[in-house]
C-alpha cells in the first residue's frame, strides 16, 4: 500500500514536471537561442556554450527597434488611461442605477467584445483615413478601443454592483451629486480592480497585431508586434532568427515581470470577465 | 448603435421606483425627483462611452457591411458602386474562400477541443495541495502573456526544418525518422498552428477551470473518500456536472476567439492555402489584392458566423444582464 502510494506520488511529480517543461521551454529556447550569435544558433545546444549579446545589439541597429517599444508605450498606456476613464462613469451607471434599457446596453457591450477585428477592418480604414490619422499612433489609441472598452465597462461594471449600498446612500443623504459619488466615494475603493482591468487592457493593447499592421505604413510607427512580425535580415530566404528571438525576449521580460507581480489580480480579473460574465 | 438621447423621458415601470436606491427620501407621485437626477446622470455618465463605441464599432462596422455590396477598391474608397450581392456569389463559388472556412473551424474545434482536456488535467493537477503551487500558477500565465505574434516566431523557430529543436527531440526519441518541414509541408502546417494555440491559451482555459474547482465545496469529497468511491469515478459524477456552467462560458469563449484568429497564420505560415483563416483570407483581399469589396463581403460573413454563436453563448450562457451578467 505504502509503495502503491508512493509509486502515485512520484507519478504526480513527473506529471507536475511535464507541465512545467511544456509551459516554459518554448520561452526558454528564445532566450538560450536569443544568446547565441553567429553560426552557434545554428546547433541545438540546450545551454549557450559562449554567450553573447551580439543578436541583442542586432535588433536595435537594423531597424528602429528603440522607437517601435517606444511607440508601443505609449499606445497602450494611453489606451489604458483613455479606456479606464470613459469605463469608469459608464460603469457607475450600469452597475448602481436602475433605468430604462440598461439590459440592452450591456448586451450591445458584451456583443462588442465579440466582434471579430477583421469585420471591422475595412470601415476602420475609412474612418482613420478620413481623420487623417493613417500611420499615426493615435489612430492605433482610437481604434484599439474597440476591443479595451467593452472588456473594461463590462468587468467594471461587475465590480461596482457588489460593492455595499450604504456606502453610497450615506453620501447621497448628505447630497452628493452622482459625480461627486464617483470620484470620493467609489474610485478610492476601486483601486484593485483598476490595476486588474488597466493591465489586462494594457496587455490586450501591448499584443494587438491586425490594426497595428494594417493602419501603420513605415518603421517608425510600428508597433513591437509589427517590428518583430517584419523583422528581415540581409538575406531574403532566411530570416534572422537570433534578431528575431532578441526581439521577442526584450518585449516579453518586462512584461512577464508585470504578470509575476499581479498574478492574482490578474487571474481574478480573467475570471470576473470570464466566469461571471 | 447611436447615442442615445440625453434625456430619460421614458414611461416608468412601476417596479422601478421601489428597486431603486433610496428613493424614499422624497415622496413626490411616481418617482422621486432624485431617481430622475440619478436617471440622468447615469446616461450623461454613458454617453462618451457609448459616442467611442458608436465611433469605433458601430460605424465601420456598418460600413464594412455597406462595403461587402460594392466595387469599392482600397486605392479610392469614394469611388464605387453597388453591385448587390455579387460579392458574395463570389465567395461563395470560390474554393479558396471553402478552404479558409474549413481551415478555421477545423482549428477551432481541434484546438479548443485540446485545450479543454489539457487545461481540465492541469487544472486537476494544481488543484491538489503541493508545495510550490503559487510558482506553477504563475508559470501557468507564461504563455497567456507571451504576445501572440512572438509565441509564433518562437515557435516559428522551433519548428525549423533544418536547425529547428523540435525536429531534434524528435528524431531523438524516435518520433520521426526524418527532419520534417513542420511549416512548408501543407499536410502538417495547419497541426503545427494549432500546437502553437494550444500552447498559448491552454493556460487561460486552466485557470478558469480551476477558479471553478476551488469554488467546489469540500463535504463532497470528503464523503466520496470516506465511502471509497473511485476517483475517476467522483470526476464524472461530482466535479464535471458542478463546474460544466464555467466551462461551457469558457468553452464558447475560446470558441469565438479562436474562429477569428489571425496573428498566429499570418506571423507562422503567411498567406499559404493550407492554413489561411477567414480574418486572413479577409485581409489579403482588403489589403494586399486592394479588393474591399470582396473582402468586406468576406469579413461580413464572418461576423455573421460570430454573431450567430454569440446568440448561442448568450442563451446557452444564460446570461441575465439585469442582474448583471451573474
């Protein structure tokens, strides 16, 4: 009995090992490749026999590798302060107000959620090219909206219904106006869920790849997901892998370390929008 | 999908007034002169959302439609004309456009499929008590937050049919004999995309699933175990049922988010026939043919697929917006 439970222990762990591995090598294999340069990338060793930094150096000198992060910076976090801002009062009135069509809306804002970008492509490309913002960062702002917003209203939204109705009664009988409700009684309290919803959007934004492509025209205005999908390298019929996987490890680093430090937020996030919705 | 008007003039409901806030503060007939305030308020409130998503939704979504019945080229937008449905009589005589169709729900139902046992067995796994668990989860969120088109490139490499790793470990253990061309081969190009999608949203699958079983309540199981009931036996009969209603919200989830999936063919395989999706057989022709008439059309019917399954989710799901969605 003792060794059956023991031999189920140890086949745990060998199970618990294979998902590890499988999680993580492939990240892995982009750093170890990433650190060999020259014809040592093409040998498969599973630890870089004589690192360098050679391929790390490659990215930002072939191309404007510096100013696409830069862009891709600034594109999310104004996507996430510009999403936040207008999720915040709509949520407040979803959540807390009783009116008319209410049910309606928020289905028109989960429907949203589910639009497929390509569908929207075409009608996208109009508008932006009308506004006169083709090639530009902030027709990349507007347009990522379409997939930030009804993701943020709608986890928001949740999070406010369950916050306790006193709160808001007692500010209400000493006559606060529904802005003032907002922004000293609700928005102190909503500190968590904005971190969840902001970094989740933040990523959303960070990741997106079919806009990015199709309404930036030049190197300069690419976004990182853009830069390292075109990365090419002197030759035409082998791309620079070791570029390639330097690139792809500068843009993940950082944002892996935001995901180890909100782990929790951010799966409890995935799970309000996902689970309950 | 227009703003809607400021001004809430509706008929009230006579439920209304009594599952509103306090309204007992003014006892005015009808409803109080503060739920009107709060009426109004909430939809100045919605307003600039409602005007963004009009803006950025609505709008080209409308046009795309309009878009799917004309001539119009990339090149001049303003010039075209209506030529009804014979994009779509196109499309649908078009084997190129049959192929991306069964490209895509062929992926769609093989990858969730996979996800969904996968992500059941890790979900199983660190659900047990072990040291170290908190570190597995967040080994778990690796792949979720590895941007798309860079899981691609990864695995782009990995797959490469000379220098590739893959073909390393397989002809090591024995899998193949020979170096496969994981990505030329058209046989094989469409199971290597769906390897790299399951790698990269197995996780989310896993941690829905697991926030469901630890909502599970504990006497179940303790009762099994001391009856002596087959573990495999308790899954079927105790866990599945209980968390099948977040597992099907997942599974639709994943289902609709990988029916559109584009990143992930273009950055792996390009254009090619063999596993080109609707959203890229869409965007060649908008973009790199300048048909966007066609390609609209194209685009058009899958927001039709979309739609159709986001009707299902929403009754299957039984989502109760008035209750918010719980």
């Amino acid at each position: 009995m003792r060794i059956r439970k023991l031999i189920g222990r140890l086949f745990f762990y060998l199970l618990v090992a294979c998902i590890v591995v499988y999680t993580v090598f492939p990240f892995y294999w982009a750093i170890v490749s990433s650190l060999k340069a020259g014809s040592g990338l093409f040998q498969v060793e599973f630890w870089p026999s004589n690192p360098a930094w050679d391929n790390y150096v490659g990215v930002f000198t072939g191309q404007p590798f510096g100013r696409n992060i830069l862009n891709s910076v600034v594109v999310s976090v104004s996507v996430v302060v510009l999403s936040l801002f207008l999720a915040v009062t709509a949520a407040y009135s979803l959540g807390r107000i009783q009116f008319r069509g209410r049910g309606t809306l928020l289905m028109v804002v989960l429907s949203v959620s589910m639009f497929p970008q390509v569908a929207v492509l075409s009608g996208m490309f109009e508008l932006i090219r009308w506004l006169g913002l083709y090639n530009n960062l902030v027709g990349l702002i507007l347009s990522y909206m379409i997939f930030t917003l009804p993701f943020t209203v709608w986890v928001l939204t949740t999070f406010m219904r369950e916050l306790p109705k006193e709160l808001e009664e007692a500010a209400i009988v000493d006559g606060a106006s529904p802005w003032v409700v907002i922004t000293r009684v609700f928005l102190p309290l909503m500190g968590p869920a904005l971190v969840t919803t902001g970094l989740l959007a933040f990523i959303a934004a960070w990741n997106e790849f079919l806009f990015a492509l199709s309404f930036t025209l030049s190197n300069e205005m690419r976004t990182v997901p853009v830069a390292i999908a075109l990365i090419t390298g002197n030759s035409q019929f082998e791309s620079p892998w070791g570029n390639i996987m330097a690139a792809s490890v500068i843009v993940t680093v950082p944002l892996l370390v935001l995901v180890m430090i909100f782990q929790r937020k951010i799966v409890s996030g995935l799970t309000a929008g996902a689970v309950k919705g | 999908m227009t703003t809607p008007s400021v001004t809430p003039s509706f008929p009230q409901r006579p439920t209304e007034g009594a599952t509103a806030t306090p309204a007992t503060v003014a006892a005015a007939p009808g409803i109080s002169r503060l739920t009107r305030q709060r009426r109004r308020a909430a939809w100045l409130f919605l307003a600039p959302m409602l005007a963004v998503l009009a803006l950025v939704a609505g709008w080209p979504l409308a046009r795309t439609i309009y878009f799917s019945f004309t001539d119009a080229t990339l090149y001049d937008l303003e010039y075209h004309e209506f030529i009804g449905l014979l994009n779509f009589y196109y499309l649908a005589i078009d084997p190129q456009w049959w192929r991306a169709v069964w490209n895509t729900v062929f992926f769609a139902v093989i990858s969730v499929s996979v996800e969904t046992v996968l992500g059941m067995i890790i979900a199983l796994t660190l659900n047990a008590h072990m040291p170290g668990r908190g570190l597995l989860r967040a080994a778990m969120l690796i792949p979720w937050a590895i941007p798309t088109v860079v899981s691609a490139q990864m695995w782009g490499w990995m797959y490469h049919d000379l220098y590739g790793v893959i073909n390393e470990i397989f002809l090591f253990v024995g899998l193949i004999d020979t170096p496969r061309a994981w990505i030329a081969d058209p046989s094989l190009s469409i199971y290597a995309v769906i390897a790299v999608d399951v790698w990269k949203t197995t996780p989310f699958m896993t941690l829905l699933i697991l926030a469901a079983l630890q909502l599970l309540p504990g006497e179940v199981y303790e009762a099994a175990r001391v009856d002596g009931i087959n573990p495999v036996k308790v899954f079927f009969k105790v866990t599945l049922p209980l968390i099948k209603p977040a597992l099907m919200v997942a599974i639709i989830f994943r289902t609709l988010d990988a029916l559109r999936i584009f990143d992930l063919m273009y950055v792996l395989t390009g254009n090619s026939r063999a596993t080109a999706s609707m959203s890229v057989y869409a965007r060649q022709q908008l973009v790199d043919f300048q048909d966007v008439g066609y390609g609209s059309a194209a685009a058009t019917f899958l927001f039709l697929i979309i739609a159709a399954f986001t009707v299902i989710y929403i009754t299957v799901g039984k989502v109760n917006f008035d209750q918010g969605g719980k």
